[in-house]
C-alpha cells in the first residue's frame, strides 16, 4: 500500500481492542479502504473521554485517520470518528457476542495487514447485520456459512466433483484432511480423514454461492453440523496451518441450535 497523503477516510468493523500506556487504545479494524489495519485512539480508555463508547470492540464506524509517514510500521491515528452501528445486540447477548468472536478470528489471524478487499468488507459487514437480527438458535449456521464463504472470498473455492489430489472424479464419498486437504476421494483419504456425510458436501458446496441472510432459513440434523464444523476445522488447519480459539465454542452454540 502506498500512501501519500495524512489524513484519510476510512469506514470498518473494529475486530480487536487492546489497552495501551496510560489511557490509550490501539484499535483493529477491517477497512473498505485498507482492508486490516491498526488505529491508535489516544485517550479512548479513559473512562470519561467521548471516545470509550465509540471505539468499542465491534462497532462499525467512520474514521478520519491520521499517518505522519516518520516512522516504519506506524499505525494510523484516530483524529475523529463516527459510529454507523454499534451492535447492541451483539454485545448484550452471550451467544452473539461469542459469534461475533469467532467471525472476526480468522480475519486477525489469517488475514495479512493492509490488504484491500472489498468483498471480504461485505462479507463481515453483512454477518454481522445478520448476526444482529437472526433468531439465536441459527446463529450457529450463519457462523458455519460465514466461514465456507471467507474461504470463498480469499480465493479458496471447492469443487466438490473432483478429488484436490488425484483429480479424478468423486463418486459417492467424500473426504477432508488437515494435511492432504479438501475434497479428497477414497484412494487419497488417510487414517485421520474424515468422511463428510452428504448433507454436509451439499451444505458446503451450497454456502459458497449464496448470500449469508439465507443462513436464516438453514435447518439441519446435528450430527450434519457437527460434520461441517470438524471438516471446516480441517480445510482451514490445512490451508493456514494454524488453529482458531473459536472451534471450542461451536459446542455452546450447537446447544443452542437444538433447543
Ligand atoms: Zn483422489
């Protein structure tokens, strides 16, 4: 990214918040404009400045940024901003608090800094609209959606007719591997591969093409989710070969979905 000006615009979900020296923040937000990047908000933690509400874990806000180009690596200043949506619900209920958490992991994690991509911006942006209104008990399957599509928009599309190793078609079962990858057939599956039952292939090659609102409307057999959850643990050790904290909190809100 070259930058050439000081001041910048830049809308975003802040995704991480972290205390620094007396009475400061620095902010991590998944911009439209830079894609992730770090904000410094002088005074923001002290509890009586304006900024405390604004800059709260998961909002979504307008920033008028500051960068002073002197030093490498320096982060952006926040000089003012403006909050689109805080999310109550989102940050009064457990399960949508948890969710929240775990959609933005992977893009702390995963994703490098200050990179645009619009379509991942949306991709948050519009799970969290969702997640802000969705009945509790299909939180769970936006989550599961959200993450086949955040591979999606990084590049990582799945053809569920051919094995990733072999190339040759798939007839009936299907496999998932952390270290021989997704989707595999019978011949390229390994002892610690595991078969993805048919609604779960059909649920994953389904959310790659559909928007996340119709998460909505998903039902399904626990046994089907619990399937999806341990394949997608799996795609994405392979693929970053990296764990995320979230998959513990899955069995909370598979809970949840059954009620
Ligand atoms: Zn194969």
């Amino acid at each position: 990214m070259i930058l050439k000006s000081r001041y910048y615009k830049a809308e975003g979900i802040i995704i991480k918040s972290i205390k620094f020296g007396e009475g400061h923040k620095i902010l991590t937000a998944y911009t439209k404009e830079f894609g992730r990047i770090e904000v410094t908000a002088f005074g923001s933690q002290k509890p009586k400045s304006k900024l405390a509400n604004k800059t709260q874990l998961f909002n979504y806000v307008r920033f008028l940024l500051y960068h002073s180009h002197t030093k490498e690596n320096e982060p952006f200043a926040v000089k003012e901003i403006e909050v689109l949506n805080y999310f109550d619900k989102i940050k009064e209920d457990y399960s949508r608090y948890i969710a929240a958490s775990c959609i933005v992991e992977p893009v702390v994690k995963l994703i490098g800094r200050e990179q645009q991509d619009v379509g991942i911006f949306k991709l948050i942006l519009k799970s969290f609209y969702v997640l802000d209104v969705i009945e509790e008990r299909k939180i769970i399957y936006l989550l599961i959606m959200y993450l086949v599509k955040l591979l999606s928009s990084m590049g990582y599309r799945f053809n569920l007719d051919l094995c990733a190793v072999c190339n040759s078609y798939l007839e009936g079962e299907i496999y998932a591997d952390s270290f021989r990858g997704f989707p595999l057939c019978g011949r390229c599956k390994t002892a610690n591969s595991l078969k993805l039952s048919n609604g779960a292939a059909k649920f994953i090659s389904w959310a790659q093409n559909e928007e996340v609102f119709k998460s909505s409307k998903v039902t399904m057999e626990l046994e089907t989710l619990s399937n999806i959850k341990t394949a997608l643990q799996k795609v994405y050790e392979f693929i970053f070969n990296k764990s995320l904290d979230g998959w513990k909190y899955f069995d909370n809100l598979e809970t949840t979905a059954n009620r």
